[in-house]
C-alpha cells in the first residue's frame, strides 16, 4: 500500500505523457481517513470511466453498529449511502475540463426500490463505495492537474459528506433504517399470519408515467375494504393499517381505467422494499411471488408441462418438453412449472397478458371442441389444486372471464381506483348460474429433476474458462484465463460472448444493474458450476449461496465493479430458463 504523497508525485510525473500511462496509477493509497483504490484504468478518454473504491473503516465511519447488524437495515443503510454519494457526485461531475468523459464522477443512479448493489457495501471491517471516474486529458494526452484535483479535492470532500456518519442529517439515516426494519417486520407477519401480500392505506400505486416510477401527484390514495382490512403493530412506526390479502386464489375485477393492473403491477414490484416518499413504502408481497405472462418465442428446455399440455398431435412429449420457439399458451404453462420450481408460493397473474386459450375454455367451445380434441388443461382448472396440493396461491386480474369467480377465495373489485370486497355478492350469483365444468386429469407435481447440460463442446465454447491470448500465464507464473465477454442493453436483455439473452418479459427485475449481475451469474454458472449432472435448481441455489456468503468477488474478474444489483433467486432461475447456450 502507498500513500496520498506517492500517488501525487506518481501523478506529476506522467503529466503530458500519452494516456497509456494512466496506468501506472493502478493500486492501493491510504488517504489519511480512507483507503483509495484505482481497480481499472480506462484505455483512452473516450472509453468507459475508470473504476476505482475507497474503503472506510467502522472506526472511522462511525455509523452505529445497529445500524448494520441485521441484513435488512444493513441494505438501507447502504441504499442510503449510495444515493448520498450520488448527490454529492452531481456538484463535482465534469468541473475537471478534458475530451470525451473526462472529469465524470458517478456511481449507481437508485430507483424507487432499496436493493443490495456492488455500489456500496458494508461488512465487519467498514464501508466500500465503488464509482467511476473519468480521467482526464486534452486529446490523448494526460491532463494530471486535473484529474489531480479530483482525487485530492472533489473527491475526499464527497466521500467525507457521504460516508461519515458525523456529516450526515442523523435523523434521516435512522429514519431509512426504521423504515427498512418495519418493512421486514411486515414480511414476517405476512409469513405469520398466512397472507400474501399487504398493501397500506394512504399507499399512492399508479406511477408518474410509463417511463418514470415516481408517483402520480394527485392520484387516489389507497383504501382497504372494511372486510379485508388488518392492522399491525411496528416496531417504529406503530399501528400501520391495510387491506390484507390470505393466501389462496384471488380475483381482482372491474372496469376498464378503474385500477386492476395498477395495483397488480404494485403487488409484483412489491417483493422489493421502496423508499420513503414513493408511495409503495407499505405494498408488501410474499418474496418469493412470480409474475407469469405469455412469452411468444422464448426457448423452453426440458420443462414438463404436462400438466397443463397433453396429448399434442404430433405425438411430442410434454412431461419433457423443449422448443426454440414457444407458443403463448406453452410459453405460459413452462412459466408456471418453473415458477413452482423456483419455490414461488404466489402466482401474479394478468389476463392482458396471458394466453386465452391457456387460461379459460368457456363451456360452448368445450362442446364444439371435444376435450379428446383439446391439449390444454386451462390455468382455470388447475388454480385449485395449485393452492390446495402445491400450496401456490394466485392474485389474478380477469376482466372478460366469469369463470374465474367460481374458483376464487376473495373477489375484489376495483371502483374508481378503490378496491371493494364483492366476494360474497358474486359467490350468491354463482349459485344462480352453472359452474364452469372442470376435467382437468389428475394433479401431480413435477420431479424438477432437469439438469443443464454443458455449453458447447469445443474449446472455444466448452465449460473450461478460456486461456487468454497471451497463452494462458500471468505475471506471477500462475494460469490465467479469459472471461466471455458481457454486454448488457439495459434491463431488457444481456449477450455472453454472441448469445443473447431475452430478459424483457421478466417483469419483477427492478434495474439493469440486476441484469448485469444475472450476466455475471450465468457467466460463472457456465465456467465452474454447470458441468450436465446438477439439476436447474441446484445450480440456481449454488449461484444465489455463493452471492449471499461471499459477495460479488466470486463472480467478477480481478475487480468487482459499480454497477451490480443483488437479483432474487426467481430471477437466476428465469435467466438460466432463458439461455439459448
């Protein structure tokens, strides 16, 4: 390790020189209260930032060891911090003058949900905070004033203002932790007191607009039915009331405009804890919840769908079936087998988008097309056993459909965006009317013994990692290998070497920083996990125990970079399901 001193004369010495020779700055220098590590020197001005870290001991921090003790707080605290040091980035981003990214300082931009990033985390030794600089130069020649000025003045003045707990308004830090601990006190009574999901009174659902998740200003606040309404004591905020939703099959209904998807689409994003202010703060779903829709195209690999597919004409086999190019009715159904073998204990449906004919078969179609003439088993007449057998519930949203009504636990339909109990108004109609007829063949559960097989089978795409182009040896002797290569277009999808992953009707990923850490999973999974013997779920929980005991190092190069979001376990499973390789 050097100190601040080495680094400013190593800095002057290079100034002028050609940008290569950034370098020689790599490592490690103590800066008095913190430590400064320059991880990755970009190539030239115009590449991605450089990535460096500073670490910051607990001594010198002085957050309240409270305050990070539990996994929860811990994550809002580094939440908290994450987005402190992002403020404090805007007042110095780009006042070091240069070409192309110089002078840029940045760090993770947060959303409205609080997730565990590689930005900021904090351990028992103290707080590491990862970001990007740009450094500086006139053409491609090295401008060492400036980005002197970066290190030893912008800099320390931001990581001071942000990571030191005397600097900071106390009250708001403690108000980030409460609010995490009285989340996951929700959570637990959810686990408790045999509900799904929670959704407060006063909770602000619809969002700003499609490309913006704040909340809508003047929009109806929520309110639980009477009947449905359950209050629970918190350990901070007190008595915090709402509509409880139990476990079991849940119909939401009601005109169009009046609200259904809004509040589905608040159910699905609340497996996440939100920020203070958001309006979702107390929208708590079951962590384990998996939204499911229709995915016209996607690969499907070995999943046994016959439960809901049988008897094809062609003879095909559902109890393993595999297609490149799946329908929306099959698509769906592999979305529900994979969902069970991921662990959800809660299904989110909305028929706007699911397959029709996967989801209900009215009573005059199933006499004019025989049930010997028919493959599919509708999502209608296995929601019973799923919950009764498998123990799944369902909270779907049907607006064409009265069949569903028959099957359904609770019945809430939605009024000028107020949710309204009308269970026991629609299960008397039900006795006026015939029930849908159910013939679904009898309910097994899947073996989930699939495995993956390895990707490839010649060098170049083999499980072994690849040697590099020097030949495969390091500067210390020792063996090195050459990562594939990853590029993440946003949320939606990510390419491993050319193979492209389709992520965009995975609904429930929150950040493209969740995307770019499933890029690094799979990439990990590829080179020293999948080797055709363990099953998807073993694989998807070696990735997922591997993240939560050891952290992002296991899985990234000879650095961990900004920019990584900790994805839930149904998401390493819907990512490995997706993979074409």
């Amino acid at each position: 390790m050097k100190s601040s001193n080495e680094l400013r004369t190593l800095l002057r010495s290079i100034d002028h020189k050609s940008y290569p020779a950034y370098k020689s700055l790599g490592g490690s220098y103590q800066f008095g209260s913190f430590l400064l590590s320059i991880d990755h020197v970009q190539g030239d001005p115009f590449a991605s930032p450089s990535s460096l870290h500073v670490e910051v001991p607990h001594r010198n921090a002085g957050f309240p060891a409270p305050y990070y003790e539990k996994s929860c707080s811990r994550i809002a605290l580094e939440d908290f911090l994450t987005r402190r040091l992002a403020s404090q980035f805007e007042d110095f981003n780009f006042k070091a003058k240069g070409s192309g990214k110089s002078g840029l300082l940045s760090i993770t931009r947060c959303g409205q949900e609080v997730l565990e990033r590689s930005s900021c985390q904090i351990s028992s030794s103290g707080i590491t905070a990862r970001f990007h600089v740009g450094f500086p130069a006139f053409g491609r020649t090295i401008n060492a004033g400036e980005l002197e000025k970066i290190l030893f003045d912008f800099l320390p003045r931001c990581i001071e203002n942000s990571l030191f707990y005397g600097r900071l308004d106390k009250k708001a830090v403690e108000q980030a932790v409460w609010l995490a601990e009285d989340q996951e006190a929700v959570r637990n009574l959810l686990k408790k007191e045999g509900l799904v999901a929670f959704v407060a009174n006063g909770s602000v659902l619809p969002r700003k607009s499609g490309v913006s998740d704040l909340p809508l200003k003047g929009s109806v606040p929520f309110v639980s039915p009477a009947s449905m309404e359950r209050t629970f004591e918190l350990p901070h905020r007190g008595a915090v009331s709402g509509m409880a939703v139990p476990e079991g099959i849940t119909l939401i209904v009601g005109g169009g405009y009046h609200g259904k998807s809004t509040l589905l689409e608040a159910l699905q994003t609340g497996v996440y804890d939100h920020i203070a202010g958001d309006g979702r703060e107390f929208v708590i779903t079951d962590s384990t919840a998996v939204k499911l829709r229709a995915e016209d195209g996607r690969s499907i690999r070995n999943v046994d769908i016959s439960m809901f597919i049988n008897d094809l004409p062609n003879g095909k086999d559902t109890s393993s079936f595999s297609t490149p190019d799946a329908s929306g009715s099959t698509s769906q159904a592999a979305g529900v087998v994979e969902g069970m073998e991921a662990g959800s204990r809660l299904f989110l449906i909305d028929e706007d988008t699911s397959a029709t004919n996967f989801m209900v078969r009215d009573d005059f179609m199933q006499q004019v097309i025989s049930r010997e003439k028919e493959p599919i088993t509708p999502f209608l007449e296995r929601a019973t056993d799923l919950y009764e057998k498998a123990g799944i519930s369902t909270i779907l949203v049907a607006g064409s459909s009265g069949a569903f009504f028959y099957i359904a636990h609770r019945i809430i339909q939605m009024d000028c965006y107020r949710p309204v109990d009308i269970t026991d108004r629609v299960k008397a109609l039900c006795t006026e009317h015939t029930a849908p007829r159910i013939q679904a063949p009898g309910f097994a559960l899947p073996a989930f013994s699939r495995s993956l097989p390895p990707f490839g089978s010649g060098s170049k795409n083999s499980g072994e990692p690849r040697r590099s182009r020097d030949g495969g040896r390091g500067k210390d002797g020792g063996s090195r290998h050459e990562h594939r290569k990853i590029k993440t277009f946003g949320r939606d999808s990510f390419s491993l070497d050319k193979e492209t992953v389709d992520l965009r009707y995975v609904e429930q990923l929150a950040d493209a920083e969740q995307t770019s850490a499933l890029a690094h999973l799979l990439r990990y999974a590829l080179e020293q996990v999948i080797d055709g013997r363990k099953t998807v779920q073993q694989t998807a929980q070696i990735l997922y125990d591997l993240l939560e005991k050891k952290g992002w190092e296991p899985f990234c190069s000879s650095y961990v970079p900004c920019g990584l979001a900790k994805p839930r376990l149904q998401e390493i499973f819907a990512c490995l399901n997706r993979f074409r390789g």
